[in-house]
C-alpha cells in the first residue's frame, strides 16, 4: 500500500513536467547559477521508465502506457538532444540503459541506444589516448572528478546492456585516476588510498580539521578534485573558517599542475576540494556497478 502511494506520488509529479520549456528555462537547482541544464528530454524518459517500473512490481495497470512514453522520449532524445557525460544535469546514460533492460524497446531503438551509449563512452576513450594519465575527462574544467565517476558508471552500463567489454581497461584507468594514479598523485575521495583530501570546503570538516588538516575525517565524500589552474590564483576566504591546508612533505602541489588545471588541498579552494552531495552519489552509483560486476 505505501509503495502504490508512492508510486501515485511520483505520477503526480511526471505529469506536471513542462513538455515545451522556454529557451533558458531549463534548471537542475534553483538558484540556476549552479548546474546549467542543457537537455531535459533523457528526464522524462528515466522518469517514464522508472514509473513503468514500479507499476510492473504493483501490478499498476499504467505500466504499459509508461513504457511506451518511455521509448517516445529515448527517440526525442537521440533525436533533438546530444547527450553528455553522466552527471547532474544528464542522465541520459541512466535513462537509455533502463530503457534497454525495461521497456522492451523495439530493435530499431535498442541498437540506436546501444550506440548513443557507446557514443559517450568512446568520447571519453578518446580524450584519455591523448592524456599521459589516461584521464577520460579535461582536468582544467569543473567537475572533473565526478564526470569521471560518470564515465566509468556509462562504461559499466554499456558492458551490462549489451555483453560487450570492450571498454573494461578504460574503466579500469578512470577508476585508478580518481583513487590516485593522476598527475598530483592523490584520492579525491576522502579516507580512500594513502592520499586525499584534508582540508575540505565544508563546516562540519572545517571544525574536526587542524592547521594542517588532521583531525576526524568526512570519510567517503568526494571533491571536485583538478580544475582551471587560473582560478587557484586568488584564495577564498571563507568567513569563520580554520585555517587549513595540506600537501604531500609540504611540498607545493602546483609542481605538478599542467596543461591549463591545477589542484590545491585548501579550505580556501572550493574549485577543488569542496564535497558535493551530487559528486559521491555519482561516484557510489558507479562503484555500486563495478561491484555488482565483480
């Protein structure tokens, strides 16, 4: 009875989507400053499909009506939209994958969202060809690490919906460049590896840190890691914030900056090592299917 309930909830909401939204509309948070949202299409397909779901659990007879709208907004959404590495404002990986395993897609769609995934997928492949990290991402841009938990979770998804490996190494790689084989040398999940972040962007850390970043820790939470070296030239000063900063040896980490990204582990650098809830369910949704996997 509480599942139907919540299912009637979740319909309540699906139907009121904006299905025409005016240009610059579209939004992840409100205020928009945070997360720009450039597609939204691939919401309403995993949401159609997610419903479908549930109603197939409950015997809802609006299964099959959901499962239908669900392979109509995989079509707009290879059709009208250009889907991007899994994240906050793209779910499209997410989407396309349960519609393969749910909804029973025709063979025309199935191949056509086998392919879209394998699309986003070899994007990062490529760019890490030519990156001496092997890193599927652009350090120098926000939310590097996060979208690098993104492609591997993709890579994960394409192998379970169609039994093609082909992308395992490239898992593997991005796994290794989170938990430390990049170029500073450090985790960006907090409590992961020998190295990691210390002196976190965030109050309840900020007041378990000393100077030098010791003290209890936000174990498991992930931090944006690399990004525009140029926004690291000017600390931010947090109101009421203890001091803290950290590096290896106390050597400085701009010695091992390059190619435009930079990391510092400093309460001062929110473009660094500021946690987001968004980064570690990323990141636990991905290690969540390497696991299975394994």
């Amino acid at each position: 009875a509480r599942a139907r309930e919540w299912l009637d909830k979740a319909a309540a909401v699906y139907a009121r989507a904006d299905t025409r939204p005016e240009e610059g509309a579209l939004v992840t948070t409100t205020p928009a400053d945070f997360y720009q949202e450039h597609s939204w299409r691939d919401d309403l397909e995993w949401a159609a499909v997610e419903l479908s779901r549930g109603a197939h659990a409950l015997g809802d007879a609006r299964g099959p009506r959901w499962s239908d709208e669900a392979a109509a907004w995989a079509r707009a959404a290879l059709r009208e939209e250009r889907g991007g590495v899994l994240g906050p404002a793209d779910v499209s990986a997410m989407a396309h994958a349960d519609v393969l395993t749910s909804a029973e897609p025709d063979a025309g769609l199935a191949t056509a969202l086998e392919a879209e995934l394998r699309r986003q997928v070899e994007t990062g492949r490529r760019r890490a060809a030519g990156d001496p990290f092997r890193s599927g991402v652009v350090p120098r841009d926000f939310d590097a690490v996060p979208h690098t938990f993104g492609l591997l979770a993709t890579a994960e998804l394409y192998a379970r919906v169609t039994g093609d490996h082909r992308y395992d190494d490239f898992a593997a790689r991005q796994r290794a460049w989170v938990f430390g084989a990049n170029a500073w040398g450090t985790s960006f999940m907090v409590g992961a590896g020998d190295l990691y972040p210390h002196c976190l962007q965030h109050q309840v850390a900020n007041l378990a840190m000393s100077r030098t970043g010791r003290g209890d820790i936000l174990r498991g939470a992930v931090v944006n890691g690399p990004n525009d070296a140029d926004l690291l030239k000017d600390p931010d000063t947090v109101d009421g914030a203890r001091p803290c900063s950290y590096a290896p040896d106390g050597g400085p980490w701009s010695a091992f900056d390059g190619r435009g990204a930079g990391y510092v582990d400093d309460v001062r650098a929110w473009q660094t090592v500021e946690p987001a809830d968004d980064f570690t369910s990323t990141a636990l949704y991905a290690l969540s299917l390497t696991a299975a996997r394994s």
